[in-house]
C-alpha cells in the first residue's frame, strides 16, 4: 500500500503551520485586539487572522472565526479589497474541511465560490487587485487538486495543479512554483514512475533551499523519505542497495520527526509516525536481519503505528486514521504470510488484520476514501481467503475491482495528458500528411476505375454512416444510464443528509426555546431588580432636592431662615432689591454629586440687624464632590450639612475659614489618614461671602474659580434695575474677571495649607458666576471635543446683559446643542447672581 494519504502529501507540500511559541503570541495579541476593535471592517480582519492561527490546532475554533469574518464583511462586500478578503476566507474555510474535517463535497463548494469570486475580480482595472486575484485563483486550484487527490480522481487532481503552475510561473512566483514541483512529484509517484518522482521533489527542494524554506524543505524530506522506503522501488536493487536506500529514508523522517516535536506540528508528526512504521516493516520483510532485530523491529514498528494512529484520533483526522489502521491491517496480514508458522499464530494475526481492516474500511466508507477503500478491500480480502471464508473473500474481491477500475484507468489516462499534449501535434501532421498522399492515391485509383469506385465509395460510405449512428446511440444511451445512476447516489445522500439536518435542527430548536423562556424569566428578575433600584435612587432625588435651598427665597427680603440664631432681611446697599439670579442645575444620572448652597447671616450671631454696621451676609457655594449619582449624592448631603453646621451653629462667617473647617469636617467623617492607596474622597468648591450693606466680597475657592463681570459705573447710577434688557441698548461691559481658587481639595492630601481668603468689591449691576467643571468638560460639537473654559467664559460674558432668567435658558440650550446625542460628560452645575 503506499505509505501516506495523498491529501497529508499534498498539504504539506502547499502549507506547513507550526504553532510556536511566538505565534501563540500573536494569537493572544489578535484575541485581545478583537475585543477592543469597534469596526466592523477590522474585527472581520482580525477574526479572519485568528482563523489562520488556530487552523492547524483547533480547526472547529478556525471555522468559527472563519465564518465570523464572512458575516462582518458581508455588509462591505462592495468594496473591491473587502471582497478580495472574503473569497480568501471561503478558501480557507474549504481548506479546514478537507484537511481537518475530512468533509470533501463541502470543500468543494466553498473553494468553487472563493474561484468564481477571485475570477470576477481579476477583471478589474485595479492593477493591485487583479494580481492578488490571480494569485487567488492559482490557490483555488491547486486546493481543488488537494481535495480531487483525496477522494482519489487524480486526473482532475492533476488537471488542476497544470492550472496552478501556469499561473505561478506567470508571476514567477518561485515559492509557489517549488509546491506545484513537489505536487508533480506526487502524480508520478502514484503512478510509481520513482526516477520521475524524485527528480521533481528534488527540483522543489532546491527552489525552497534557495528561499531558506524551512517547512518546504522538511515537506521535501518527507516525500523523499517516502519514495526510498517504497518496496516497487528499491526491489528493483541488490539487497545492499535496498537496506541502503531504507536508511535513507529512515534518516529522512528521523528529521522531520525531530522538526514536528519541535514546533509542536501534530499532523506532521503523525505522518512521520506512520511512515517510520511502514519503513520498519519494509526492514522486516526485505533485509536480510536475525530473530532478535526482527522481533525488536516489529515492537517499534506497532509502537510507531499507535504514536500515529492517537494523534490523528485526538486532532480529528479520519482521512490519516483510515490509513494507519489500513497498513496496521497488512502488517499482520504480512506477519502471518511470511514470519510465523505456528497455526494458530497465523488465525490470530489474519483475525486482527480483519478486525483492523474492517475498521479502516468504514472509515474510508465515511469519507469515501477510494484508494484507502480500495487497498484495504485488497488485505480484507486475502485475510478471510488465509482463514478459509470464501463468502467474504468474494465480497472484498468484487469491492476491490469495482474502486481500482473506476479509479486507476482515468487516473492512467490524466497521467500521461502532458506526454500526449507533446506528439498531438506530429500526429496531427502526419496524419495530414497520410490524407494528401491518399488523395492522391485515390484520385489516380478514380481515374482507372471510376465506375467502381463509386460503387465501393456508396457502400463503404453507408456502412461508415450506419455504423456512426449507431455508435452515437449506444454512446447517448450509456452516458444517460451512468447520469441517472450518479444522479441516484447524489439523491440518496442528499436525503440522508437532509433527514439529519432536520434531526438537528429540531434539536436546535428545543435548546433555543428552552434558553428563551430561562432568558424571558431572568429578564423579568432583571426588569424588578431594576424598578425597585431605580425607585430607591428616586426617592433619594427627592430627599438631595428637600437639602438644596430654594435660591429665590433666600435671596428674598422677606426670607427668615429659622436654624439661624440671628438674621436680618436682605438689602443691598440703599437699595432694598432683591437679587436677579439663576441656578443651571443637570444632574448626569437621577442624583447628582454637584450642589449649590447659599444662607443669610450676619457678621455677629448675638444681635439683630442695626444700623451699627452689622451687616447682613449672603453666603454662595456651588460644590463639585467626588464622583456622580449615587455615590456623589451621599458626598453632597454630607457637605450641604457641614456647611450648615459651620455657618449656622458655629457662626463662622469667613470664606477661607468655612473651607478650612468643611475640610477638617470632611477628613473626620471620611477617617481620611493619608496613607498610600486610600480613597481620596472630598470636593471642589467655590464658596462667595457678600456683605449686603458695603457690597464688600469674600471669595475662597478649592480647585474652582469665581467669574466676575463688570459694568460701566454711570450705568449702575440708573435706579429701578431689573435687568438691563430694559434699557433698549446693551450695556458697557467692562469685561470678565476670574478670581482663582486653590489647587487642591476640600479632603486630605499632599498639600494642606490654608485657603487663601480673597476680598474684592462690586457694584450694582456686576454678575457673579460660580459653578462646577461639568459644563466646560462635556464632549461634543463636530470633532467630539470638550467645550472647554474659553467657550464657557466667551458665552457668559456675550449674554451677561441678558435677564438671568434668560442667561440660564441660553446656557442650557448652548450645552444641549454641544452635546448632541453625546451622554453627558459629568454633573452641571451653574449659579448666576446680579446685584
């Protein structure tokens, strides 16, 4: 039997994967990509990529990564450079099956779509595109060769590696043009022309020795190492050259073994196991060796054979399985033959070659292996004839003829195609040559004997007709019997494979229902887990909005804070008005982390409001803490209560104090320490003091500033300001002040200093603008950028003549239109004051 399938031949010839230590790398490099990548063009890419990794080691992970590519790329098939991707996919996909699935027909299929895409795009103006076509085209052809060899039609097989090698010597693809050498080693070599064989593999050895190779020139190695174990070809030698050339091979699979193991390749691995048996086996029976090295051969040949046999089981290969037990089958039968005499020695090895035999045959059935099928029915056949089983004899004999008829005398007439190609034309020459001279012949032959000429032309004429016709008609006839007999077996396999297509997907269907009524029940969990989240977080909403003031009110003068010991009505100046302000509060999610705060005091907490200076104080802070929604809530409600015990209860009235205290506050109620990797929890803060009466200000800021605008004295001389959009004309602004707070938090940290105290004044007409980061950070706009503090102050300072009220709708609608359909970067928070 020859020695390996022609498919592990072939495969090895096109493409050897070795899964190193460095591509497993690259394997983990593309998962993790993967996961990350957002666009679908590039995650069709990458899934094809990881494909190509796992094809050799986990071909069921390659498909599915395979066909993952295919659905991504199919809303971009387009684009020309897309659809290149795609047809090399359904190639790979087809490649998996034939060599690792052993599934032939769905090979087929794919590799004929992969072709007729690459066809169509090789007619393309792109010169880029069309080369790589092309170059697609001539895989395609050379893979129908590999999956043609393994169903055993080695005329299209090698029909198809012509096509190939046509098209690599085009391009002068020299890679290429060495595994379309090495592939007509192989025609030759199943035709046993040896000498022919191996001048084309060394050949395609010397092209991969020259591209330094590595797994061309190791495939080679093998396919030599084949050819010199095959017994029809050292028989023809003495027995010194015939144990010669063993060794060679011998010394050819010991290195490839070697390079296996070393770059973890299993199917070559398993390949070298069962040649190095079959070269064993050759020793046993054709050397001239004594009892003790033949018993010891015969060990390491059966241990070979099993090393084979479990790693094609474990990597799923059934076309390599069906070949090991196969020659498993003819060693014992050898075995009995030739080295024992005992009786009973010889039932028990022509038993175990039945059993063997028997199990590769079914296997070889399964994938419709003919050549294994064929060669096996062969030693089945002659173990049940050793054993006296004439029935079963018969049986194996007639499966025998039936695969070597259909499958040798087409492969006989492929083979010799090119030698026939080469005298076509003499033929064809002198056979003109013959008909002139004929002519000639007869043209003189007419002249002497025209009369019955014409008679013997009338018969032979009709004789030449008649028998045509009838030639044709036994031909139609034939061909419409051997049509509808295969059109027969394509039924008959259709239906079995669409009854266990409905099999499966009945099965499919009851998995997919069951997982949808657990998915609909963990859904409905899911659905009141959710509602009774999402009221708790309201009615915290409702509990942070009862802590914040009521601005309005407290800028009222007919506000009366209750909690205070000592309080006044608010009047500013000689001007007993009520402040024109806003609040722009957009919390991120239901509860927000940002909150403003604002009271009335007065400088001394022990007596009513006189006229002895003891001014009324409105205090103002706008609040950033520690993250959003819930967790930022609980921060805020614990700072608006500080703030009220620092302001309210301990009377202090100084706005770089009130920080000072709410930090300490916060650092006792936090237990902050300091220590490396604690949680730095705290606040940003812009905290105003205004005395009503001398308009004298008090600013103290935590990583949060003050915006100032001013306006032209002889406008606030004006009396009845209630906005200045009521003067008809846009005041003069004398512009933007920004009065910086301190670079560090209201919470322990590296630096903790005291807060600077600022002290300004303003006048009637001048705005106030505290607030947090969370309008200047939200992304946005055309380029999705933040809005940024230049905009921020641009827009205040644009609209500042504007009614607070309106001001406070402008920034809104600004911030909404920047957003876009963007979320919301953080917590807003905007608070506008005109005196």
């Amino acid at each position: 039997m020859k020695k390996i399938l022609p498919l592990l031949i072939i495969c090895l010839s096109i493409l050897l994967c070795n899964i190193s230590f460095a591509q497993k790398t690259r394997l983990d490099s593309l998962l993790l990509k993967y996961n990350k990548e957002k666009s679908d063009t590039s995650k069709a890419n990458l899934s094809y990529l990881i494909g190509e990794q796992y094809k050799l080691f986990n071909p069921d992970s390659a498909i599915y990564f395979y066909n993952k590519s295919l659905a991504l790329s199919k809303a971009f098939i387009s684009n020309p450079e897309i659809k290149l991707k795609f047809a090399q996919t359904l190639s790979s996909i087809g490649w998996v099956y034939c060599l690792y699935k052993s599934q032939c027909d769905t090979a087929l299929v794919l590799i004929q779509k992969s072709l007729n895409i690459f066809s169509g795009l090789s007619k393309l103006s792109d010169k880029n595109i069309t080369i790589i076509s092309k170059k697609g085209i001539a895989s395609c052809y050379s893979r129908f060769g590999v999956v043609y060899s393994n169903k055993g039609i080695y005329d299209k097989a090698i029909d198809n590696f012509l096509k190939s090698l046509r098209i690599s010597e085009e391009f002068n693809d020299k890679k290429f043009i060495a595994v379309c050498y090495n592939n007509i080693g192989i025609a030759y070599y199943y035709q046993s022309l040896y000498d022919k064989s191996i001048e084309y593999y060394q050949k395609s050895l010397k092209i991969r020795e020259e591209l330094n190779d590595v797994s061309g020139i190791m495939s080679c190695y093998n396919n030599l190492g084949l050819i010199y174990s095959e017994k029809e070809y050292y028989k023809n030698f003495k027995l010194e050259k015939s144990d010669s050339l063993l060794n060679l091979a011998i010394q050819y699979y010991q290195k490839y073994i070697n390079y296996s193991k070393q770059f973890n390749d299993k199917q070559g691995l398993a390949l070298c196991y069962g040649n190095m048996a079959n070269v064993l086996t050759d020793q046993i029976f054709y050397s001239k060796i004594n009892l003790n090295e033949q018993n010891g051969l015969i060990n390491s040949a059966f241990k070979y054979y099993k090393k084979s046999l479990n790693i094609y089981k474990e990597i799923g290969d059934k076309n390599g399985m069906a070949t090991v037990l196969a020659n498993i089958s003819e060693f014992h039968s050898n075995i009995a033959d030739i080295l024992v005499t005992s009786k009973n020695k010889k039932t028990l090895h022509y038993a175990e070659a039945i059993k063997y035999g028997l199990k590769a045959i079914n296997i070889a059935n399964e994938i419709n292996a003919l050549l294994t099928i064929q060669q096996t029915s062969l030693y089945l056949k002659d173990a049940y004839q050793a054993i006296g089983n004439a029935q079963q004899a018969l049986k194996y004999a007639n499966i025998y003829i039936i695969t070597n008829d259909s499958m040798f005398k087409e492969e006989q007439t492929q083979a010799f195609a090119e030698m026939e190609a080469k005298y076509k034309a003499e033929k064809k020459q002198l056979e003109i040559d013959k008909l002139q001279k004929q002519k000639a012949l007869d043209k003189e032959t007419i002249a002497r004997k025209n009369a019955e000429t014409k008679k013997q032309k009338m018969v032979i004429y009709t004789f030449i007709f008649g028998f045509i016709i009838i030639i044709m008609f036994v031909v139609i006839i034939s061909r419409l019997f051997l049509q509808k007999k295969k059109a027969n077996i394509i039924l008959s396999k259709q239906y079995v494979e669409i009854q266990q297509k409905n099999e499966e997907i009945i099965s499919q269907r009851d998995e997919i229902e069951a997982q949808r009524d657990k998915l609909s029940l963990q859904n409905n969990i899911l659905t009141e887990q959710k509602k009774d989240i999402t009221d708790s977080i309201n009615y915290a909403k409702r509990i942070q909005q009862a802590l914040l003031p009521n601005f309005k009110e407290i800028l009222s003068s007919k506000y009366k804070d209750t909690n205070s010991k000592s309080q006044a009505p608010l009047e500013f100046g000689t001007l007993n008005l009520e402040p024109e302000s806003f609040v722009l509060f957009k919390p991120k999610d239901i509860v927000s982390g940002d909150f403003y705060w604002a009271t009335q005091t007065t400088t001394r907490g022990h007596a009513q409001l006189t006229t002895r200076g003891h001014a009324p104080l409105l205090i103002i802070a706008v609040a950033d803490c520690t993250g959003h929604g819930v967790p930022g809530a609980f921060m805020s409600m614990l700072g608006i209560s500080f703030l009220n015990e620092i302001v309210r209860k301990k009377e202090i009235v100084q706005a770089s104090q009130i920080l000072d205290q709410l930090r300490v506050s916060i650092i006792d109620a936090l237990k902050q320490t300091g220590q490396t990797g604690e949680q730095k929890d705290g606040m940003d803060i812009s905290l105003v003091v205004i005395n009503t009466t001398s308009l004298d200000c008090q600013f103290a800021g935590a990583n949060n500033p003050i915006y100032i605008v001013r306006v032209s004295k002889n406008i606030t001389k004006e009396k009845n300001l209630t906005g200045f959009e009521t003067r008809g004309h846009a005041p003069l602004l004398l512009g933007l002040e920004e009065l910086k707070g301190d670079n560090m938090p209201v919470s322990i940290y590296e630096r903790m200093n005291n807060f600077t105290n600022h002290e300004f004044k303003i006048n009637k007409g001048d705005s106030l603008y505290l607030f947090s980061d969370g309008y200047a950070d939200q992304f946005g706009g055309k380029n999705e950028r933040k809005f940024m503090y230049r905009e921020f102050k641009k827009i205040i300072l644009e609209n500042a003549h504007l009614l607070m009220e309106k001001q406070n709708e402008l920034l809104n609608t600004t911030i909404e239109n920047w957003k876009g359909n963007n979320k919301q970067t953080d917590d807003i928070t905007v608070l506008g004051l005109r005196i």
